[in-house]
C-alpha cells in the first residue's frame, strides 16, 4: 500500500473513531447517517476497502474497494472499484481531485490489479463521480445500459469487468415505488424519512429494501451504487430522491 502523506488521512481501525467523515462533516452532534456508515467502514475496511481524505475539515475524499468486495452488482477479476471521488466548495481547483485518483491508480497498480473501474452514465447524474473527469486519465466505456448507464474502466492488461447479468434487467416484478439502499451513503438518512413521510402523506405505496450483505449487493436486479429507486417495476435512477425528483417518478 502506498503510504499516506500529512495532506492525506486515511481511515484506518485505529483512527476510523475519532476522524470525521467527510461526506458530511460531523459535529458534537451524531448524525444518524454517518454512524451509519462508520460502522459499515468498519467491516469494510478489513475487506481492503479504501478512505482517503484531506487532512481537513473539507468534503475532499475518494472511496474504493477491491471489486470482488465492493457492494455493486459489477463483476470483474482482480480490479479496484471506485464508488466516490467528491471535491466541494473552496477545495475545487486545487487539484485534490486529481492526487486522489492518481493515488487509487497508484495503489491498485502497486498491489497488481488489472484495473480501476467505476459507474457513469451517458448523461452526468447527480450523484455519480464526474466520468468526465475520470476519461481524462484514461478510464472509457466497456460497457452501457439499455438506459444509459456506463460502466468505465481503465484496464492496465486489457481485461474488463462488466455488469452482472441481471443487473441489465433494469425490472422487478413488484408496481410499488421500491428502493433499494445500503448505509455506505450518510444522506441516504437524510432522504429516505423525506420519502416516508411523502409517500406515507399522498397514499403512495412504498418498500423500502435495505442491502445487507455483499452478496445481496451482487444480486441486485439493476444498477447501483449505493441506491436505487424501481417505480411500476421499471429501474428509475440511482439519484438520491427529493421531492421534486420523487413527483417526477410518479407522475411518469
């Protein structure tokens, strides 16, 4: 493993407790999400799941996965999967973005992976890592949805992963609006009491299905990240849901 340097932290078991996370910077005050997800990193992180971030109280971090391990129905023989790579507010422009992507492909060339890959889409989604960005160091496509999600990859011995099967099936067999969610993401508990308390407000019938387990995660009917939303048993998105954003689904 590459070694960290006093710019960059990365979460470790002995430091994963008194590091804030940051997706959302934590406070004296818990919030529910990001316990959440600090306990999920805690199982995570022996799997050799990565969190690397500024040493700073900055939404500036990437987060990854051997695929093998990582929570996406993607498939793949010995590449790196990168969930997120976010840089916000005044950090833009300095290039953290592009020392954390070259320290992901460092790491996985150093430990003699195939490959990085990560989730897109023809049409950039709120929630996805800019693909645009990405493309710059060499990452493409190998592999598109019916629905214009991609699959990209930067591959360093010319193998590829690719969707798994039924993750192309983009359907269930169930009309309720239904969404799957793991507690990788802290905002998925900003959002889904919203979703509740809209649905539950409108008569509108919903399931909310939480992921569990890697293998659930490898058996999921569609894309994902670490949310996905189905309406009338047709995928929608995996853009985390406002209520705006939810009216659009169901009116459709």
């Amino acid at each position: 493993m590459i070694e960290a340097t006093n710019e960059f932290v990365n979460l470790t078991a002995e430091n994963i407790d008194s590091e804030h996370l940051c997706c959302i910077i934590r406070t004296k005050k818990q919030h529910p999400g990001v316990e959440a997800k600090r306990q999920w990193l805690k199982e995570q992180l022996p799997q050799g799941h990565v969190f690397r971030k500024l040493n700073a109280k900055a939404t500036v971090f990437i987060e990854y996965a051997p695929l093998e391990k990582a929570w996406v129905p993607i498939v793949g023989d010995n590449y790196i999967y990168i969930y997120c790579l976010w840089v916000l507010g005044d950090a833009k422009g300095k290039g953290y973005g592009k020392a954390l992507m070259e320290y992901c492909i460092e790491d996985a060339k150093a430990n003699g992976k195939s490959g990085v890959c990560m989730l897109g889409s023809a049409k950039q989604k709120s929630w996805l890592s800019d693909q645009s960005f990405a493309k710059k160091f060499g990452f493409k496509q190998v592999e598109c949805t019916a629905n214009g999600y991609e699959l990209l990859a930067l591959s360093f011995d010319s193998t590829l992963p690719h969707f798994a099967d039924q993750a192309k099936q983009m359907r269930i067999d169930d009309d309720q609006l239904c969404i799957y969610y793991d507690c990788q993401c802290p905002y998925v508990y900003q959002v889904l009491p919203n979703i509740q308390a809209y649905c539950e407000a409108n008569a509108v019938e919903y399931k909310l299905i939480q992921i569990e387990s890697l293998s659930q995660a490898k058996a999921l009917p569609c894309v994902f990240n670490n949310f996905a939303v189905f309406y009338k048993g047709r995928f929608e998105t995996v853009n985390l849901l406002d209520n705006k954003a939810l009216e659009r689904i169901l009116v459709m």
